[in-house]
C-alpha cells in the first residue's frame, strides 16, 4: 500500500491577488461552479447568436491532459473553445490569456480568473520559468489549455505565424496538440469591436498530434509550432 502523504494546494498561503495571477492557481468549488455556469451560458449565447457548428467533435481526446489551439481573431475565441470542450472538463479548463489585457485591472482579473479560469502570460515578460510551470502543471496534473500561439489577435482576418512557446509545453511527451480552426469569429468581433455581431460561426477540430519524439529545444519548437500550424491551415479548407 502507498504510504499516505499530505501535499498543500499549490497556491496555499496565496492572497486573492496573488492567487489571480499564478500561475500555478487550483481550482476551488466556487470557481468551478461559476465556471460550470458561463459556459452553459456562453454555448446557448453562441447556438442563439451565431448559429455555432463544430465538425471533428469526435478528434478531442478523452481524458486530460492536452493542448487545444486555434487561430486568434477575437475576444469570442476562447469562449468558443471552452464550449465545445465537454462539461466533464470543467475545472480542468485552463486558457492562457494575456496578462497584459485581462489581468492588469481588479475586475477584468476577477472576471478571466471566476468565469474562464484563465491563467496570464505576460507577452512582454513571458520567460523560460512561465512556460516551465505550465508544462510542469501540465506533466502532473489533469488539465487541458486552451492556446493560441500566435500570440494576439490578428488585425487583418489573417493568420500570423504561430510562436515557438508552444513547444516548450509538449516537446518531448506525451501530450496531445489539438488543431482547431474557427471561421467567422472576425466578422463577429474583431478587435476593432466591442459589441459582437450575430455573425455565423463555425468550427472545425483536427486530429491530435504528438511531439514524442521531437527535440526538447529551439529547433524542436519551432518545428513543432510549425507543423501545428499547418495543421490548423489545412482546416480552413
């Protein structure tokens, strides 16, 4: 029999405000509640106002951990994503999200952390220790992020080349990538709007892919952020 241990959370000790911005933030009750309860929310929104239809459903894995990516146009990005994960994954759900938007003013933070449950990457100061925590908090616990590598909002409805930061989350394990592209979430919210349009929208799931055998360094990521995102071209068409 495994002799019994007693472990802290993580972010024991932690103030509200510390807690907000770790990285290595748990999930309590009350925030997988509200985050239960968004995401009902946010997929009738989306079944309502933008008609959403997702094809691949079948591609996510299923059981944690795993990586979900997709292309960066709007606000409703990862509104979308968390929406088609299904409900077993909340409290598990964990998109990286700007530090420097959601995370610099008290009710934007509290808002990314209760509803989303979203962990910051500050883009400006994003080092090898971030990145090292999530692929660590990903090694070892049953979680699944949602990504977008290339790393902001395209201003254009254009994709932008996705950043080798991806790589130092998966290289080297067992970790799935899954490819998910979104079409007409530009039109609806662009980052040149507030308000969204109702604008259709869809989305499309790719296969998983794994990076087992692919080199735990510079080369490696940036061939992995690669083939990713050829992945997540290729379902555009």
């Amino acid at each position: 029999m495994e002799e019994w241990r007693f472990e802290p959370a993580h972010d024991f000790g932690l103030s509200a405000k510390q807690r907000r911005l770790s990285l290595r933030r748990e999930v309590g009750l009350e925030s997988a509640i509200s985050c239960f309860l968004w995401r009902s929310i946010t997929r009738v929104y989306l079944a309502i106002a933008h008609r959403l239809k997702i094809r691949g459903r079948e591609n996510l894995p299923a059981n944690a951990p795993f990586i979900l990516v997709a292309n960066h146009a709007s606000h409703l990005d990862a509104i979308i994503l968390g929406g088609i994960l299904p409900l077993r994954f909340v409290g598990a759900v964990f998109p990286i999200a700007a530090g420097d938007t959601f995370f610099t003013k008290r009710a934007s933070s509290i808002f990314a952390t209760a509803f989303m449950n979203a962990l910051p990457i500050w883009r400006k100061n994003c080092g090898a220790h971030s990145l090292g925590d999530l692929r660590e908090r990903l090694l070892k616990g049953a979680c699944v992020y949602i990504l977008f590598p290339e790393g902001t909002r395209t201003r254009t409805g254009e994709m932008a080349p996705f950043k080798p930061g991806l790589g130092r989350l998966v290289a080297r394990t067992n970790i799935p990538i899954v490819p998910c592209y979104l079409d007409g979430t530009f039109a609806a919210l662009p980052a040149s709007r507030t308000v969204p349009r109702w604008k259709k929208i869809s989305a499309r799931i790719g296969k998983p892919l794994l990076f087992a055998n692919t080199t735990n360094d510079r080369a490696g990521w940036q061939s992995l952020a690669a083939t990713v995102e050829e992945a997540v071209r290729a379902l555009a068409t």
